[in-house]
C-alpha cells in the first residue's frame, strides 16, 4: 500500500524559518512533490525531487531521502502570504504516469 | 497562455441526482487527471484520461465516471450522488507518457455540495 504522513498544522513568525516534515511508504517510488493550496484555490507547484538531497529555489527549499521516506520542505524569511496548506505527494511507477498520492496537507499560520 | 479551467466554480445538487463537471487543459496538454478534495484533506485520485481513453482508476465506484474529447477536454459524471460526494472537484493537465518530472497544473476547481 500506499501511505505520506505529515503534520496537520504549524505555527510560524513571520520572518522566520519552518521546516515541514512528510514521510511515505510506498510500492516503487518516482518521484515527490510539494504543493501550496491557499483555501479555496488550486494547488500550485512547489517543487520535485527524485534524487536524495537537496533542491533550492528561491527562499522554498525541499529535500529528499529515499533510504528513509523522508522528504521536507523548508520555508524562509516566511511572510504572510505563506499562509496555506502545504501538501506533499508521491508518484509510483506503474499505471498513470503523473498518478500522485496526497498527503492530507499540512496548514502552515504564519504570526506577525 | 490559460491555465486549466474548470466549470462550473460551484454547484448545489440533492442526494440522487447526477451531475457533469467540466475541464479544459492547459494549452499543450493531452493527459487530464481527476482529483477528489473533501475538506481538510489531501486531494484523492479518481481516474487519468489520455488519448480519450481511462489509463488508470483510483478507488472510487463506478457511480464516478469520465469522459475525453479529441481537444483534450474532459467531463466528470457522477450519478446517484450521495452526501458524502460533497468535496472539491480538481482537474489537472500534464502532457502525456513521457515520466520525468512533468509537474501537474491544477484548475481551481468545482465546489459541489450535495444536500
């Protein structure tokens, strides 16, 4: 089966730096991928990796381990407008190439 | 350049109804995948559309069924609704079989709520 983890909620200053933690089990791994979702609106692309380590862009950075299912993604000098739930999703091999499973999304507050 | 779209932006339907949602892809596009969000969670795979044809199908009934069109539209048809079809719709556009890290664009989506 088919399982990502990740917090439901966190709390940030702005200004600050948060670190957002998703890990996952799957059957044949292709790929992860971070998704910002402000309420009411569609998700939008943050980031891939599929390779372990780490990809910068911008002040959003995501890191992967495929050793250990771990992936997080990394927010800094957080501004209001970060506020919004951020989801992270696995692709599998098989079946429909850009099949991604979702995690129930993290909803990221960030305080003045 | 337009994005996905998708219509209606909401709908109110009652238990046993059925009901068509709609999506144009992002131009260049040719594959259309479904999304199912109920609120707070993560968004839930229904099926993928490529070349007018279902390539794959996640874990809903058969009530849930779709539809391309040789432009590469696509239409999510759900009959005998139920209350707990109440979520977001979300369609997303890639392009086609090529793997790699072609990164999905998600329309805003349709809000149904079933009464």
């Amino acid at each position: 089966g088919q399982n990502i983890d990740q917090p439901t909620e966190m709390t940030a200053t702005e200004g600050a730096i948060v670190q957002i933690n998703c890990t996952y089990q799957t059957s044949g791994f292709n790929g992860l991928f971070w998704y910002q979702q402000h309420a009411g609106e569609a998700p939008t692309f943050l980031s891939y990796n599929v390779l372990d380590g780490l990809e910068e862009k911008g002040r959003f950075s995501s890191f992967l381990s495929r050793s250990k299912g771990y992936s997080y993604l990394l927010l800094k000098e957080l501004q209001m407008k970060d506020s919004a739930s951020y989801l992270c999703a696995v692709r599998a091999y098989g079946g429909a190439t850009n099949k991604l499973i979702f995690g129930t999304g993290t909803l990221l507050a960030v305080q003045p | 350049d337009a994005g996905v779209t998708q219509s209606p932006t909401h709908l109110i339907k009652t238990r046993g109804q059925q009901v068509t949602l709609r999506c144009s892809p992002k131009s260049g596009h040719d594959t259309v995948s479904w999304y199912q969000q109920a609120l707070g969670q993560g968004p839930q795979f229904i099926f993928q559309y490529y070349e007018e044809e279902e390539r794959q199908r996640g874990n809903f009934p058969d009530r849930f069924s779709g539809h391309q069109y040789p432009n590469y539209s696509s239409e999510l048809n759900v009959n005998a609704l139920l209350l707990g079809d109440s979520a977001l719709y979300l369609c997303a556009s890639s392009r086609g079989d090529r793997g790699g890290n072609e990164k999905l664009f998600f329309g805003s989506g349709t809000q149904l709520s079933v009464l």
